[in-house]
C-alpha cells in the first residue's frame, strides 16, 4: 500500500529506517500531475531499487511572477493511484511551509549550465530547481534519482550540482516519451486545445528535420537551426523563445556538428511555453 508522507522529518526517518536495512532508495521528483513520461521514471526506477519515493511538489521558487504557479494542473487522487499502478512505495508531498518555512534564505546556482537557453526566460528558474531538488535530496536520502531528457537543461543542472555539492547518489537521465505522432509528453499539454496542439506538433517535426539533415551529413549548426526554424514558423500561432543546437553535455554553445550535440526549442503556443529537444548524431 502506497504510503503519502508530508513532513521533512517523518521522510528522513523513514529513509534512515530503510537505508539501516541496506535497502536502496530511488526517488523521482516531480510536480505531480503524472503522465507516462513520469510512470516511465517510476518503472526504472522500481526496476533498479528496492524502494521507490517519489516526490509531488509544485516548487514555487522555480516559477517567475508571471508564470503559471497558479494554475499549474493538479490532481493528487489521479497521482497516488498512477504511482500505485507503477509501484511507487512512498510519496513525499509537502506543502509550501514546510520547504519554506517562515525565515528560509538559501539557494543554490549553478552558475555556467544555468545561462541561455531556458534560463534566459526564466532568470530565477534553475535557482528554484536546484534548490528544491538539493532539499528533496537531503529529505528523501536516495542512492538514485530520475529525471525525464525532456528537461535537458535541468538534467545537466542537476548532474552538476549533485557532482559539485558531492551529493553520494547518482543521477539517471531518460529518454523523453513521446506521443505515436512525435509529441513529448508534458503536464503542460494540458493547456492546448485540439487545434493548438497540431501547431505544437511542429517542434518535434522541426526537431526531426534537423537530425535527419545532420545523419546526412549536414554540419554547420546555422543552417541546421535555420531549416529548423523555418518549420516552426510556417506552423500559425507558434511563437519561437529560442531554438538552438549545443554541446550534448556542457551545453556550450557551438557553430559546427563535431560530437554529440543537441537540438533544444521553446515556443509559445496559445496559452502554453512548450519545451523539446533531442540529440544531434
Ligand atoms: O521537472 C520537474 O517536475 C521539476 O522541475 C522538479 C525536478 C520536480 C523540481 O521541482
């Protein structure tokens, strides 16, 4: 039976308890609002560990003054049942007081990985991420934990912060599931309407052009970004925030395909900021 937990020190104490008997803990935190792309962290993560936690917190540190906090979807009925379904033994759901008590004043940056791209947007966003997921590291006391590739920026964030701040743990990054017709899976898909979400479908489009392109040799990332764009931008009501192609691991920028790179977009499409990104060979 499933088993919700909604303090810092009842969840310490029960991964001390667990850690005590040489079990192996594997958290995946999220902000609930579960789709297949979570369940598919939930299965890895149950394949790999004895016990599974799982967080549910919708992190107000990560979200800007006029981002969707508010109205981010939330349904903790349709989750507990999900993560029962994928064999999650434990979900840690805190409320906003106590991971921010009244006084709370520390946070972490990660300075380099955290600029450009979503971070330019989103100036205090992977301040909030990092924070919030370095509290859940010290709460949920996992040896491992799992994040989606569909937030690329924030697995790399994540990875450096754990290797910086020498978090005993490791960090397992998975592939993005994505929908029969290319579309990634995202909480925020909630937001589209039928015809919005045809518009969307030209970010997963636009990304493919550009990998197929690169497979056929193509190097030089201004045109492999332009032939990109040029997809989105047919597609009415998308509006591009940035699409670019980096270094697949430092997120460097860079002009030429010589190693693995990645392909990494943002749009607005009607009430939704929408992120994609995939690997360039
Ligand atoms: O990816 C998310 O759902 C969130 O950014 C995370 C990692 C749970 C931190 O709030």
């Amino acid at each position: 039976m499933i088993q919700v937990i909604e303090t810092a020190e009842e969840m310490q104490r029960v991964a001390d308890r667990l850690r005590s008997e040489g079990k192996k803990i594997g958290c995946v935190p999220t902000m609930g609002f579960l789709h297949e792309g979570h369940i598919s962290l939930m299965q890895k993560a149950r394949e790999v560990s004895d016990v599974v936690v799982i967080s549910i917190f919708v992190n107000p540190t990560q979200f800007g003054p006029s981002e969707d906090l508010e109205r981010y979807p939330r349904d903790l009925e349709g989750d507990l049942k999900k993560a029962e379904e994928a064999g999650v033994d434990y979900v840690y759901f805190p409320s906003n007081v106590e991971m921010y008590p009244e006084g709370y004043q520390t946070y972490i940056t990660v300075e380099d990985v955290s600029q450009g791209l979503c971070g330019a947007s989103r100036p205090a966003h992977f301040r909030g991420v990092a924070t919030v997921v370095a509290k859940l590291f010290n709460i949920m006391k996992p040896h491992m934990a799992f994040f989606g590739e569909k937030d690329y920026q924030q697995l790399k964030v994540i990875e450096r912060m754990t290797k910086d701040l020498n978090f005993d743990m490791e960090i397992v990054g998975l592939p993005t599931i994505r929908e029969p017709d290319g579309m990634a899976l995202s909480s925020r898909n909630a937001y589209l309407s039928d015809s919005e979400r045809e518009q969307a479908l030209s970010l997963s489009r636009a990304l493919e052009h550009a990998r197929s392109l690169a497979a056929n040799g193509e190097r030089r990332v201004p045109v492999l970004v332009e032939e990109a764009k040029e997809i989105i931008n047919n597609a009415q009501g998308v509006k591009i925030d940035y699409l670019e192609i980096r270094d697949g691991q430092t997120l460097e920028e860079i002009h030429e395909i010589k190693g693995p790179a990645r392909m990494l977009v943002a749009a607005y499409v009607g009430k939704a900021r929408l992120i994609d990104n995939m690997s360039i060979p």
